[in-house]
C-alpha cells in the first residue's frame, strides 16, 4: 500500500497531523508493507522569499481575528501538538515563504533523507527558537545535521530553478486529486483523507484500504517463457 502526504512546513496541522498518522501506522500490523511518500503543497506559494512576518499579524490580516483570538488558536494548537510529543512555541513564532524548504525536500527525496529533513524542517519551524525563513544558513544547517552535503543544499538555494518544476509537479497533482488544503493522505489512490484526524481515523483507514487490496490475477496460459532469479528458459527445437 502506498500512502502519499501533502503538507507543507508552514501548517500546523500538518506538523500535528503526521504524528497521528504515524502512531497509527506504529501500531498497523502490515506496517512494513505501506510505503509514505511525501509531497509537496505551499500554503502561501505566491509569497516573496523575504516577505517574513509574526504569525499572528498573518493570522489577524488573513482571517481578520483580534489578536488575542489568534493567540488562543495557538494557545490551542500548542495543547494539541503537546498531546502527541511534539514541541511547539506558541510565541513570537514567524511565518514566511517555503518554497526554499520543498526544494531541499526533493534533494532530500533524492539522497534516501526526506523524513529526516521533514522534521528538521518541521521542528526548526515549530519549537526552536531561530527562524527557517529567509535564511540559507539556518536552512544549511538543518539540511547538513540530517546528512545532506553543504555544498549540495546551498548550489540549490543558490539556483531558483533547482528542483522548482518537482514542487510544482506535486502542487498540480494535488489540485488534480481535489486537495484545498493540507494535510491530505491518499492511501492507494483510492481514498483520501484530509485533515489532522485522531490516530483512530488513519487506523481505520489504513485497515479498511488495506483490506480492499485484491491479489494479482495472471491471466496467461502457463507456457510462456519468463526469466526468474535461477535464470532464463533455453528455447529447445
């Protein structure tokens, strides 16, 4: 089974919402058989590298709340990040463009390091206190601590176009799959679920996916010739 995730860095939701799909993915007795793959959604895609901002002067221009109302909605959301072990500042966080950071996500992809670098990213947004935006070195950093080469991850930074159309591929196939925001899991793309839903949804889903999985009919006449691991048939005249 395959279970694909659109989010982006800058989502709490999704910060939160992963580490529900992953407790009930610890517990999924095929766990070894469901493979994730990660993709990339920007909240904010058309937003300038330097445009960085509070997150509450975000919040109350986007959804024209008071400030205190924004501040209790993170209040909120750090009690709900706290519930699944996760560290969030609910303070003098920062919002910005992260688009940087999905480029890094595909070099990551590349080099077997995307989960790692995920969370660092993820991390260094929610719950430590130097900022991931607009700032390569910060980005380096995180990126090197996970295991990917420094001069690597700063030739991408350094070239806007490095990775670009593999965001941008991700962010078109979610639009296609009907996905207005993220979280969104797609497990065999079959079934889509959206939202950071408790542990017990993805349970349920991944059991009921899984269970709907038909095996393989061959439909041959059981003579054709095929290769296999202890070689290949020898045509005989």
């Amino acid at each position: 089974m395959r279970v694909e995730i659109w989010s982006d860095i800058a989502c709490p939701w999704c910060y939160v919402g992963k580490a529900r799909f992953e407790k009930a993915l610890a517990a999924f007795p095929h766990r070894d058989g469901v493979e994730v793959v990660h993709r990339s959604f920007e909240l904010d895609p058309g937003r300038a590298k330097d445009d960085v901002q509070p997150v509450l002067t975000m919040l109350t221009a986007k959804y024209g709340m008071s400030e205190a109302q924004a501040q209790a909605g993170e209040d909120n959301l750090g009690a709900q990040a706290t519930a699944e072990g996760l560290d969030y500042r609910t303070r003098d966080r920062d919002h910005g463009s992260t688009f940087d950071m999905h480029r890094l996500l595909h070099l990551a992809k590349e080099r077997h390091l995307h989960a790692e670098l995920l969370d660092a990213f993820y991390r260094g947004n929610f719950a430590d206190e130097r900022s991931v935006f607009n700032d390569d070195e910060r980005l380096v950093e995180l990126s090197v601590a996970v295991g990917l080469d420094a001069g690597e991850v700063r030739a991408v930074l350094a070239d806007p176009a490095a990775h670009a159309d593999a965001v941008r591929a991700d962010e078109r196939e979610a639009a296609q799959l009907g996905a207005t925001g993220v979280p969104f899991f797609v497990l065999d793309r079959a079934y889509g679920v959206s939202g950071a839903q408790p542990a017990e949804v993805f349970t349920q889903a991944l059991t009921q996916v899984w269970g709907e999985r038909t095996p393989l009919k061959p439909i041959d006449d059981g003579d054709a010739e095929v290769c296999g691991t202890d070689g290949c048939a020898v045509p005989r005249s």
